[in-house]
C-alpha cells in the first residue's frame, strides 16, 4: 500500500505555527487536566448514547482481566503493525463497555489507547481487558489537522511514554478493585445504597502524581428522576464524586477525595 502524500511544507502556515504549538504542547499537565476535569466525562456519557450501531456486534466478555504487560503489549503490536513508528500518547483511558449505568466494575473493563504516526495520523485501539483479542477494534484518522498531528507526535516521541507504562504493574481493573469498596462506602454513608454509577479510569503522569492509575466514579441515587433526553436543554442533578490516585507500580492508594454534589444541576445545550 503507498504511502499518503505528505503535505507541502512550503503552502502551510503550520512550520511558522510548530514553535508556539510545541510550547503550548509541553504543558502536559494544564491540557490534559483541562479534557479530563470539564471535557472528557460529559464526552464520555454522551458518547455511550450514541456510539456507533458496529460497536453492538462486540460481545461484552467477562472474566478474569489479563495482566497489564500482556495488554500493553497487544495494544503495541496491533498499533506497530499498522504503522511502525506509531507512538503511544501520554494517556490511556478505561471504562466499562457501558459506561452510563454500568452495574458492575469487576468484569471486564474497555481500554482505549491512542498512537500518533509520523505522517499526522491517529491510530486508536480498543479492547476488553478480559479478551483482547476478540473485542478488538481499531480506529484509524489521516488527513484531519496534519501539522499538528505531527507535533503531537514529536511530543509523544519527546515524553517516551511507552517506556513510562512498561514499568506499569497493575491493569486498570485492579485499581478499580482497590477502590470501589470506598466509594460504594461513601455512598451509602450518603444514604445512597445502590447508586448508579458512571466510572472512568486514566493513567497519567503529571510530575507531582508519578506514574498513577485516576479512579473516577459519579455515583447518582437511582431514585432520582431519569432526564428527558427529548427535550433541550437536557437538565441533569449531580450526586456524588469519589476520586482515587492509584500508584500503578505497587497499587497503594496515595490520595483520595469525596464531593457531594448533589445541589448543582448540569444543563446540557
């Protein structure tokens, strides 16, 4: 297969532009914090009621999940094997296959790690913790914002985060089975006995956490009236948030914090 034609550097503003993109980019920290705290969860929920009708032919297979090492590998080798200087960026997300009113936490668990090519593009691999192989889908962009693409992946070659998530010992679900017992704890403290429960897990490596699994749960009272998903704008009650730094080396929980947030009201547009 030949390779996609590469943009000329000459008819771009994007080589003028790289000098304050890279600075912007160093900044790790601000920007992901930025997508992880305000963007990613409302993303996240909202995707699961829209995702893609293909995605329905992926069984959901429970059972034990496999080592971190042999899911790091696989997500390697699937992404390598598409392009082989493909990078992995600096952050790998989990959450169950059903994200919005999942039941349980504690039988399988969807990984989502992104690559960025040389040639601007974005390889994304997911699959299921407890089977690999038989949940895999891969999802692959070229053509969309080259030249910052390409920076973000001098940026990931920059932070060799594949070396950083190689020293990785623990896979997602067993830091969702550190602090799951806390959280339901808290709820039910709350009088919140069996919350619904929206998770999201990322690993993260901003310089003042060290290499750490982030275990986010949104806990909502089930009797709590359902939002009219029909009517805009969609009103949505918070409820409670518990959130765990898990160390991803050893699995101690080095920091924990509990909100009740169910005086406030999310409005959807």
């Amino acid at each position: 297969m030949e390779a996609p034609p590469q943009p000329e550097r000459t008819s771009t503003p994007v080589a003028s532009l790289r000098p304050q993109l890279s600075s912007l980019l160093r900044d790790r920290r601000t920007i992901i914090g930025v997508i992880v705290f305000l963007i990613l969860p409302l993303s996240i929920v909202l995707y699961s009621f829209i995702r893609p009708k293909g995605d329905s032919n992926v069984p959901v297979v429970t059972g034990p999940s496999e080592s971190w090492k042999t899911l790091f590998a696989f997500a390697e080798r699937e992404a390598i094997r598409i392009d082989k200087d493909a990078l992995i960026s600096s952050t790998i997300f989990a959450t169950p296959p059903n994200i919005w009113r999942a039941s349980s936490y504690t039988t399988t668990l969807e990984l989502l790690f992104s690559y960025s090519t040389p040639s601007g593009g974005e390889i994304m691999i997911r699959f299921q913790d407890s089977s690999p192989t038989s949940t895999l889908r891969i999802t692959t962009r070229q053509g969309e914002n080259v030249g910052i693409r390409q920076v973000i992946h001098e940026q990931n070659a920059s932070t060799q985060s594949a070396k950083k998530f190689a020293d990785v010992q623990l896979a997602p679900r067993e830091a969702v089975e550190r602090t799951w017992p806390e959280a339901l704890d808290y709820a039910q403290r709350q009088g919140i006995s069996k919350p619904d429960v929206t998770l999201i897990v990322d690993i993260w490596t901003p310089d003042n956490k060290g290499l750490s699994w982030r275990v986010q749960y949104g806990m909502r009272d089930p009797k709590q009236p359902t939002p009219d998903y029909s009517k805009k704008p969609v009103e949505i009650r918070s409820g409670l948030n518990a959130e765990f730094w898990v160390d991803a080396r050893n699995g101690v929980i080095m920091e924990r914090e509990f909100q009740d947030r169910r005086s406030e009201v999310v409005t959807i547009p």
